[in-house]
C-alpha cells in the first residue's frame, strides 16, 4: 500500500518544485527557502551525483515531503528510497521501478505521454502519474481530451510549464498539482539566490490560489 499522505501532501499548494542540483551542501538552505515561500513539497532529480545526498539531507524534515525525480531503474528507487525519499516519480512508465515502490510501500508517480501508459498505469493499481513532457504533448488541452475516458485518473504536469500557463493547468479538475522548473532555475541554486526561490514560490502558491 503506498503513502497516501504523501499523495495528499503533494496537492498542498498544487505546486511541486523539480529540482536539479549540483552542490547537496545546498539542500538545507533550498528547503528553506521553499517552505519559507509556501511550498511543502519538492522533487529532487536523480540528474545529478548530488541527487541522493540532497534527499538525504533533507528527509528528516517535518515541514517538507521530498521525492526523487527522474528515477529510471530499480536499483535508483531503492537508494532513494533508503535515502529518505517518500515519493518516487520517473519519467516514462517503469514496470521495474513501479513494483520496487510499490513493494516499499512508497508513493510512486509514473510518467506518461500516452493513452496506452496511461492505462499501464490503471492496470498496475495507480491513479496518479506525470505527464510528462506537458506542454510538447499539447499541453492542458491534452490532459482534458485525456481525462475523458480515464475519468479517475490524476495528473502531475510537469515541463515546459511556466507562471503564465499554469493557470490553465490548474483547472482542470483532473490535475492534482504541476511540476515547477522555474520556481528552483539552475542559476538560482548556483547563484545561491534563496530570496528568489523563496519569492518564485510565494508567487506560485499565489497563483496556484
């Protein structure tokens, strides 16, 4: 059984931070700068070898539910998972990856891009996926024309997604929360700019309403 809370807590805000970064020694302040703008959760990549350090880092807080994105192979969910992580997300279906999750009981978010995933994803037992990438798929008129007939299915839309078309992501009833580059840019986190982080998120949560 996987962590419904955890899937709960990714709709606070309706905003999930991806985040790709370099340096894990960051992480402490990262997440401060996001709770301090309002978000509760955030998607840490596998992109990077500081991926699994900075879950870590941050797993033990109590006012942050961290996840780790782009999750290809089994064996990465199984040390994300060890390292912290209470949700797995991955960017295409993973047979290997869904069942390693499910087995730990850890929420997992499958991406999809197509109607065959999509039912993939219902025949595994799941109800909740990314569609990734949204908005080269069509962006929020897709993810309509798909809800038709999986009426009981969630979505996470995640790349490509930015403030101005993130409202029209949002009302669709269909979509549980999208997935947010921009508020973690690669040259905030470098730059060390939390202020920014803190104030992309802030407009975000505002947005998001």
């Amino acid at each position: 059984m996987t962590d419904v809370q955890n899937d709960e807590q990714l709709a606070i805000g309706r905003v999930v931070p991806v985040v790709v970064l370099e340096d894990a020694t960051h992480a402490g302040a990262l997440g401060d700068a996001l709770v301090k703008g309002g978000l509760r959760s955030a998607e840490i990549t596998l992109r990077t070898a500081a991926g699994l350090d900075a879950i870590e880092a941050l797993a033990g807080r109590d006012d942050l539910v961290v996840g780790a994105g782009t999750v290809l192979t089994a064996q990465q969910a199984e040390r994300a998972i060890a390292a912290g992580a209470r949700f797995v997300v991955t960017p295409g279906f993973a047979p290997a990856v869904v069942a390693a999750c499910q087995d730990a009981g850890v929420l997992v978010v499958p991406g999809v891009a197509t109607a065959t995933e999509i039912q993939m994803a219902l025949d595994a037992g799941l109800d909740l996926v990314k569609f990734f990438p949204a908005q080269q798929l069509g962006g929020a008129p897709m993810i309509k024309a798909l809800s038709a007939p999986f009426r009981g299915v969630r979505f996470i839309p995640t790349g490509g997604i930015t403030p101005e078309v993130m409202p029209g992501y949002l009302a669709l009833p269909s979509v549980l929360a999208v997935g947010a580059s921009w508020i973690v840019a690669p040259e905030l986190l470098s730059e060390r700019r939390w202020d920014e982080v803190t104030a992309r998120a802030a407009a975000a949560v505002e947005v998001a309403g």
